[in-house]
C-alpha cells in the first residue's frame, strides 16, 4: 500500500510528470546549471591538470552550492500544497475517508512532491562529470555533495508537508515552510564554505552524520502529518476547521494574539460592532475584518516567533559586535519580509476568482482605485506591522550604540530603504494575483519575480569578483545593482566609527542608493498603472 499499490501515489505521479510545466522546469534547470558552468569556466590556455587549480574548485564549489540553493527553495513549493491543495480543493474529506492509512497518504504525497525535484537534482550530474577533470575536487567529494543534496531536498520536502497538514491554505503553509528552511540553508551553506580546507570532515559530515539525523527528522515529522490525518481537527465544513479565537487563544503555546490590545489590534482587529459609516469603501471595511483571521492565527503566531527568535542573535551580533557589518540585520528584515509581506497580498484577487466572487465586485458601482486601494491598503499594513517588530532591535542598537550617531544617514537610509521593500513587496504581489488564476500560483511567481529583482544582481556581482574577472565586466554587472535593495543597503556611506580604515564602503553610494529608490519608484507606478488598466477592461477577470 505504500509504495506499489499507492492510488496516492501514483495519482499524484501522473498529475506532475505529464505536465508540459514538468519539461519546461527540466530544461530551465539544465540551461540555468550550464550557464554557471560555462560563466564561470576556467578562461586558462592550459590547464595543469596534475595540480588542484583553485578556479577548477571555484567553479565546483559554486556548482554544488547554486544547485543546493536552488533546489532546496524549490522543495518547499512542490510540497507545501500536497495537503493544503486538498482541502482548498475540498477533496480533503474524501481523502480521509479512503481506505488508505494515513502513513501511506503522506508517503505518497511526499514522494509524489520530490520525485520530479530529484530528477532535476540527477539531470544535472552529466554536467558536474564535465567538471571533474579540471580537478580540484574528488570523485567522492562530488558523491558526498549529492548525498547531502538529495538529503536536504527530502529533509525541506518534509518540512513542507507537515506545514501542509496544518494549514487549510497552500500560500500560509509555503510562508511558515520557507521561514523554516531558510536559516537552515545558510547554515549548511556557511558550514561547507567553511570547511573546504577540511574535506575528509566536510565527507563524514556529509555521508554520515547529517543523513542520520536528517532522515530522523524525516520520520518524525512524516508521523506528525500522519498522526494529524489519523484524528484530522479540520474535517467537517469543507475541511476548514471553524475557530473560536477565545477557545484558540486558551489553547495556543506561546504568543497569543488579542484583537482589543495594542499592538495586536493593528493587524488583527476586533470584531465589528457597528454600522459601516456613510461614504466609506466597503471594500476596505471587507478586508479590514476579513477571513486573513477567520482560519485562526497559528501562521501568524508562527511567523512571529520564528522571527524574533531568529532576530535576537542576529541583532547582538551585527549592531553590537560587528558594527560594520549592520546592514546584514536589514538584509534579515528584507528577506523576511519577502517571504512574508507577499503572502498576505497574492490572494487579494484570486481569493475573489476561487470564492467566485469576482464577477459580483466589477459590477459594483466601485472605482477600480478604490477597489485597489481597499484591498492593498489593509493587507500592505499587516505586512508593515510584522516588519516593523523587527526594526525595533535596530532602533535600540542605534540608540544604545555610539557608534551609530555619527552614522544617522545611513541608519536612516537603512529604514527607508527597508520601508520601500515593504511597499515593492506588496505591489508586485498584488499584481500577480491580478493577473495569475490560483493564490499559489500568484504566490510563487511573487518570489520568482522577487528573487529576479533583489537577489540576481548582487549574486552576478559576486560571482564575477570570485572568478576574476575583468574590470569592465564587474563594473557593467554592479550597473544591474540599482535594482536590488541588498545592493543599495552595501552602497550605504559608513565612516570611521564603524569602519576600520576610515573609508566610505563603496564610491557608488549616490548612484547606488538613490538608483534604487528610482527604480522601486518606477516599478511601483508601472505595476499601479497595468493593474488599474486591467481592471478597466475586465478582460481575464472573470470567476470562469
């Protein structure tokens, strides 16, 4: 039943293999892979193939840790809908009631979910064979890498399975699932580029200890998902579980959210126990006490937690002990907020598609601005409030430590900069909800175009100072910078206090940080305009 006889499984298989989106991802992967390779191929007339060239391990290196990137934020989206998807596509109750056990339904759901993602993982080995006789690296190094690879990638897909057990909507357990993986994934980043020097520890480490305590985890969190489906608490209207906040607030561990009190009451507000006034937008009063809360706050609660925690460590390290290094706590914010900020904004206009009432709201007497800014204005202020819970260790540092004082443009600049994210983040997620057709999809082409804009241009700016090469070359690449707001934040003007040699960071600061805040200005303005647009012409807007 788990693996030959699994109607899950197989079903599942079916549904993801024979897409054309399955063949167009393969051959993206590959021709993404193959352009690192070839970007960063030893340019050397000859090659002394008896010694170990530093560009030939270079290259390897950032082979194995791109596609680890890659494919560990990959795992999270083929997997966090497996469950979630049904019960929005209300077949989560006919699931349950199948004869299946419940471990088998989450055996198939996982392997189902990561089977396509490692056949992306085993296409790209006759490319890695291409790169091995450069030398520089040992055939087991390369088996080693690819142990940990394929680990990792079931370790994420589990993760995300058991968030999908526990929300009824894909986008809230793909946020949560993301949040977790994360700092996992710069940890084992940060773990192997430390330990290049080592490479008999970084072999056991990778074929011996993280296996054994990764598939550990595997288990126990694929019994977690099946013990959820064995004594589901959301069956019964749909599969959404009806919340009684009062009930929910006595039995939440942790931080508990109250509507009444501050600052709680800035993203969840209370009940509504009044009219809606004369000349207001009732597409605001909508959003304002709308469902973001009415499937209860445990992704809230969740994000919350995981992000003070996480911000704590950061926020004594970088502006206590490494001062200069302060923009790293702002590169934590924005990631955070990428994460989080989009999800609560993809479903602004697909929610209304999937609850087929999209056709109801065009024919209302409503503006398409004030359709617009009913829904963005609401959600774009949770997004800035969970943010902003993070500014507040930045705050303190530059209050507490003098060596911000002479240094109050840049910490200003740090929160304006941080504040445009915020809104960039939100608009962008906004208009691919108004154009895409499902709140996943909406969600996940958010971060593709994100990742795109924020994270692309500085990783070619880095990769082309680690394999040196000419100037010209890095100075048409940082151009693309202006584009990245983790650019702008290293183009900020530090002086002496926390800079060492007495040196402004980088020359480009004018270029760099206003370039940026034209460029999200523009973004915003043309995204605002196309959407308005499509909504005037109500074509593709339909519930069908």
């Amino acid at each position: 039943m788990y693996i030959l006889e699994n109607p899950v499984l197989q079903r599942e298989l079916l549904v993801n293999l024979r897409t054309k989106r399955a063949f167009a991802l393969l051959a993206l992967y590959q021709i993404l892979l193959a352009a690192v390779v070839i970007a960063a191929w030893p340019s050397d007339q000859r090659l002394d193939l008896t010694s170990n060239p530093a560009s030939a391990t270079k290259l390897v290196n950032l082979f194995f840790l791109g596609q680890y990137v890659i494919a560990s934020l990959m795992a999270p989206s083929f997997a966090a809908g497996t469950i979630a998807g049904e019960k929005e596509r209300k077949t989560y109750e006919m699931l349950l009631a199948s004869p299946m056990r419940p471990g088998a339904i989450v055996f198939g759901k996982m392997v189902a979910s990561l089977t396509h993602l490692g056949m992306l993982i085993i296409g790209s080995l006759p490319i890695i064979v291409l790169c091995l006789p450069l030398g520089g690296v040992h055939v087991y190094e390369v088996l080693a890498a690819y142990l940990g690879l394929i680990v990792s990638v079931i370790l994420f897909g589990a993760i995300g399975v058991m968030c999908s057990s526990y929300f009824p909507r894909t986008s809230s357990a793909l946020v949560v699932s993301y949040l977790t993986i994360l700092p996992l994934v710069i940890g084992a980043c940060v773990l192997w580029g430390s330990l290049g020097a080592d490479g008999y520890l970084r072999l056991k480490l990778a074929t011996v200890v993280f296996p054994a305590f990764g598939l550990a985890a595997v288990i126990l969190m694929g019994a977690a998902a099946a013990g959820r489906l064995l004594y589901p608490p959301d069956v019964g209207s749909e599969g959404k579980e009806v919340i009684d906040l009062e009930r929910e607030a006595e039995d939440a561990v942790g931080l508990v959210i109250q509507p009444d009190q501050f600052p709680d009451r800035l993203f969840a507000p209370p009940k509504k126990d009044e009219m809606m006034a004369d000349g207001a937008n009732p597409v605001y009063d909508k959003e304002l006490h709308s469902e973001i809360f009415s499937q209860g706050t445990l992704m809230l609660r969740l994000v919350i937690q995981i992000s003070i925690l996480l911000a704590i460590p950061m926020m004594g390290y970088f502006l206590f002990f490494q001062q200069q290094h302060a923009p790293w706590f702002c590169v934590y914010v924005i990631v955070f907020n990428m994460l989080v900020g989009p999800s609560f904004l993809a479903g602004s206009i697909t929610s209304e598609r999937e609850r087929q009432t999209l056709d109801l709201l065009l024919t209302t007497p409503l503006s398409p601005l004030q359709i617009l800014w009913g829904k963005f204005v609401v959600r774009f202020r949770i997004s800035v409030v969970l943010t902003g819970f993070l500014l507040w260790p930045l705050i303190l540092g530059a209050g507490l430590n003098t060596a911000f004082w002479t240094n109050i443009v840049a910490v200003t600049l740090m929160f304006l900069i941080v504040g445009m994210v915020c809104l960039v983040n939100c608009v962008v997620a906004l208009t691919c909800s108004m154009f895409a057709r499902k709140t996943s999809i909406a969600l996940l082409t958010t971060y593709a175009v994100l990742l795109l804009i924020y994270v692309v241009p500085p990783a070619l700016s880095i990769v082309t100072r680690m394999l040196d090469m000419p100037a010209n070359t890095i100075s048409d690449v940082d151009w693309v910078g202006v584009a990245s707001p983790f650019s702008a934040l290293f183009w900020l003007p530090l002086n002496e206090d926390l800079v060492p040699d007495n040196r402004v960071i980088n020359e480009g600061f004018l270029y760099g940080v206003f370039g940026y805040f034209g460029f999200s200005v523009a973004l915003v303005f043309g995204a605002t305009m196309a959407m308005l647009l499509k909504l005037r012409s109500r074509k593709g807007l339909s519930d069908g």
